[in-house]
C-alpha cells in the first residue's frame, strides 16, 4: 500500500499518540523479564547436606557441629559431602564417637538447607538435589519449549486476529499460569505451568514491537522496538531488587505476576489496532476509525483525498506461515535470520540462566547483568543507524561470541574477571537479540510480519531449550558449554553478510512489492531487486 506512509505522515509518524502507545507498549517487557530469568531466582541453590537426625535419638545433645562430625563423610577437599551419609546404626552413642561408621549411602531421610531466615526455592521445597538436581536445567528448558510454541502461535493469532487481541490473550496466559505456578504442589506441576507461562510472558514483547514499529516512521522503528526491549533489562534489575527483598519464592512469583491485572484492564481499554494489518486485512472502516483517533491524539487533521485513495487502493491478500518458506526471497532470508536468533539466543540465555556459576552473590549478578543490557541495546540504536542492520547483526555476534571464548582463557579462581568477560558478552547479547528484532520486522511484509517474527522467534527458544541442556556437558569437559556458546554466535554473524539492508527503507506490506517511485522510503523492494537476491 504505497499511500500509507502519506496518511501516517499526515496523522503523525511520531506524535503524541504514537509516544503514549509505546510507552504502553513498554510495561509488559517489565513482566517479560520478571518471568524468564525470575526461574534462576526460583531455582537458586543453597549448601545443603543429608538430613542425620537419626543420630539425635542416642544423643539429643549433640552440637549441629558435632551430628556432622559423627554422620557425614568429608570430600577431598575437606568440606562436607552433599549427596552422601554414614549408614544409620542402631548403637549407643559413646560406640559411634569411639569406632567411628565405615559405610556410607544416599539420603535417606531427606535433607537440610544451610538457607537464611525465611528464604526458599524451588531446589529446597521439592528437594531438587543429588540424583534430582538436573530437573532445574529440565524445567528451564521445558519453559522454553513454551516458549517455542508461543511464539509459532501468538504470531499466527497476531496475523490472523489482529495485534491487540494477541497482546490481550498473552498478558491473560502470562496471569492465570503466573499465579498458579506460585501454588504448585510439586515440580511436575510447576514445570507444566511454567510451560505455559513461557507461550506467552515473554513472546508478547514480540508483538508489541511489531505493534510499534508498524505504527511509526521507519526512521522511527529502531527506537521503538529498543525502547520496549530495554524494559526487558529494567524488570531485570528490578526482579534482583524485589528478590533480595522477598526471599520466599512462592510470595515472590505472587507479587511478581498479580501486577498484570491492573496492566490487562488498561490494555483492555485503550490498546488500539494496527492500522496497517488492518488495511492488510481489509478492514477499511476499522482501519480508518483508528487513524482518525491517532490523529485526533496527536492535533492533526488528514485529508479526506488521501483516506479515499487508500480505500480505492485496500485490497485483501490472505497469506499464512508456510508463505515465509514457499516464497524463495522469504525463505531465504528465513533461514539466514533463524539462525542468527538460535545463535543470538544461545548466547544471552547460556550467559543469563549461569548467573549463579560466575562465582559471585546471585543478586549482584543478575542486577549487573540486567544493567549492562541497557547501555548494550541503547549503543546498538545508535550504531545501526549509523552502519545499518546488517553490519550490526553480524558485529554483535562475533563481540559475544568471542567474549565466550575469552572465558575459557580464565582460571576458575579468579571469578571477578569472569564475571567481567561475561557481562562483556552480555552486552552483546541483547544487543543482537535488539537488532534481530528490528531488521527482521522490516524483512517481512506486514501481511506475513508477525508470522515471519514469529517463525524466527521460535528458533530463538529452540536455542533457550538446549542452553540449559548444554551446560549439563560439563561432566565430560567443562569447556565444552562455553566454547560452543561462542562458536555458534561467530559462525551465524558470518551469514549475516547474505541479507539485504534495510536502513530507513519504507516497510513492505505484500509479498509482491510495488517497483521504487519515491526513493529508499516508497515500498522496500522491486521484483528485480528480489530476483537478484534469490540468485544469491
């Protein structure tokens, strides 16, 4: 549609109306990041040994000090085992204190968690230690295959049904799981829940990015999909401070998650339509109906020749998900961009989800970590406007990659330097993860868009299934994780090179685009242009 970019100028491409839509566009990043990374706070460890109170009933008197003593074998290097207990004897105390106990087993009656006053996890409640400690790396994954499935989904309902009905059922999903997983009696429950939270916490920051950029001036769409990620990063640091403050994970996933019901109602009442899908779908009324309010918001008046002319020129093209794959232009640059979010994906959720291995407090980790997000995603505003899309996709990757593989260089003892060559890569991470973001909404069409945004968001969270998976190869090496979450990341920025730019060009709304009239901001693309790329 050639003529929307005049009625959007006409209406305002970046007035008042679009700054209070994507300041609301912005609040449930917030809970995004509540949700993703908030599993490492739930599932946070604590030292714990084998519970030995059997040996209380001979000697009630016993010292915490002592019971350890007398009832748990010591590791080589002198601490205490974890997994591991002397066999229970049915002897006298002072027998036990002068032989000692030769035989050791498992836990048997359960176990105990050296935890500060009122705090809890998913690890000490379900006792997700020993023999069960892999089920945390399992429940991560198992909320990115949530993950996964929400982004193949909400992307297709966005495209059928509209971009405000998408955002509305996922901030619905993301409550009602939300809250119930604050309840669940066991892992497998929680894991069920949590899945269903992954469909839609995070999956509805790709929404409302498309929402905006779809919205705005094309000069305008880097600033919007950053500034909507960049409240990512802020319910990062803000979920460390909450965290610190409410130890116990059960109230912590309560006063995280209920918030969304005051975010659901406003959206219930002022989120508006996409203007551009609903052209696409050729709804002229509706269509006309919001741009009218948009222009009304931002005190501009739109001349009834242009709204005609965008009436006689509405048409309806019904396009689904297997378009991005049968047409060749699309296909390609689908497979080129899925990689590139496997591998962007890879790296942020290999680095985020250790945050615990680096060796330092928890808390200052993820702060550090959420904080380093910002100027990391604000710089990559700044560069892809100045080098383009591409040059920006593929320099992110290689930065984060090689940060991974520095890490290798480090010795174990020296856990400040790590942490400081893994913010390093976390600054790259969501800066790349920022680019991928907005260079693929303008790769896609706005009739298959969030389709497109969705099917390379969904090899996104195939990477986020095995990050956590990936770390569990430490028992054969522990480099391995970490050189494969810098291999990938290197090898991806190099196809990057494949794609075409899209710097300032104006976003295209059929498959089939129009020949250039206006210069790089008409529609994106001529059928000559995109024959030379399938040639590629």
């Amino acid at each position: 549609m050639s003529n929307f970019g005049q009625i959007l100028k006409e209406v305002g491409e970046f007035g008042l109306f679009q700054k209070c839509l994507l300041a609301a566009l912005c609040i449930p990043s917030i809970f995004g990041g509540f949700d993703v990374i908030g599993q490492v706070i739930t599932g946070m460890s604590f030292p714990h040994h084998c519970n030995t109170d059997w040996i209380l009933k001979p000697g009630p008197n016993l010292t915490d000090e002592r019971q350890r003593n007398l009832t748990l074998p010591v590791n080589k290097d002198g601490t205490f085992e974890s997994c591991k207990m002397f066999t229970p004897v049915d002897l006298d105390l002072e027998t036990i204190e002068a032989y000692g106990i030769n035989s050791t087993t498992g836990c048997i009656d359960g176990w105990d968690y050296e935890t500060p006053n009122g705090a809890s996890s998913i690890v000490t409640e379900f006792d997700l230690v020993c023999d069960k400690s892999s089920l945390i790396e399992v429940s991560q994954s198992i909320y990115m295959a949530g993950y996964m499935v929400g982004a193949l989904v909400h992307g297709a309902l966005a495209d059928r049904f509209g971009r405000r009905f998408a955002i509305l059922l996922a901030l619905s999903v993301t409550l009602s799981f939300g809250v119930g997983a604050a309840f669940s009696p066991n892992i497998y429950v929680y894991m069920v829940l949590k899945f269903f939270c992954g469909t839609s916490a995070s999956v509805v920051i790709m929404i409302t990015s498309v929402m905006g950029v779809e919205w705005t001036h094309p000069s305008k769409a880097a600033l919007c999909t950053t500034l909507i990620i960049i409240f990512f990063a802020i319910g990062l640091m803000l979920l460390s401070g909450v965290a610190y403050l409410i130890p116990n994970w059960r109230i912590l996933l309560l006063v995280l998650t209920s918030p969304l019901v005051l975010v659901l109602g406003l959206f219930y009442w002022f989120l508006p339509e996409s203007a551009r899908w609903l052209m696409t779908q050729g709804r002229k009324e509706e269509a006309l109906k919001e741009l009218h309010k948009a222009a009304r918001v931002n005190g501009r008046m739109v001349p009834e020749d242009l709204l005609e002319k965008l009436e006689m020129e509405c048409t309806s093209e019904k396009r689904n998900m297997f378009d991005v794959v049968r047409i060749p232009y699309l296909r390609k640059r689908t497979f080129i961009m899925g990689f590139n979010w496997f591998s962007t994906s890879l790296l942020y959720y290999g680095l985020s989800l250790n945050a615990e291995g680096f060796g330092l407090n928890l808390y200052l980790t993820q702060f550090i970590f959420g904080f380093i997000e910002i100027p990391g995603m604000l710089s990559c505003l700044f560069v892809m406007q100045h080098f383009g899309r591409k040059i920006c996709q593929a320099g992110f990757l290689f930065f984060g990659g090689a940060a991974c593989l520095v890490i290798l260089a480090i010795p174990n003892d020296l856990p400040v330097v790590v942490t400081a060559i893994a913010v390093l890569g976390k600054f790259a991470a969501p800066a790349s993860f920022t680019t991928a973001y907005i260079y693929t909404a303008e790769l896609y069409p706005t009739i298959l868009r969030q389709n497109g945004v969705g099917l390379n968001s969904m090899c996104a969270r195939m990477a986020g299934i095995l990050a956590p998976l990936i770390r569990l190869l430490e028992v054969y090496h522990h480099a391995i994780p970490m050189l494969l979450y810098g291999i990938i990341p290197v090898a991806a920025g190099c196809f990057c090179f494949l794609l075409p730019e899209t710097l300032n060009v104006e976003l295209q709304d059929h498959t089939e685009p129009k020949k250039a009239v206006n210069g790089p901001t008409s529609d994106r693309f001529s059928p000559e242009e995109i024959t030379e790329e399938d040639k590629l």
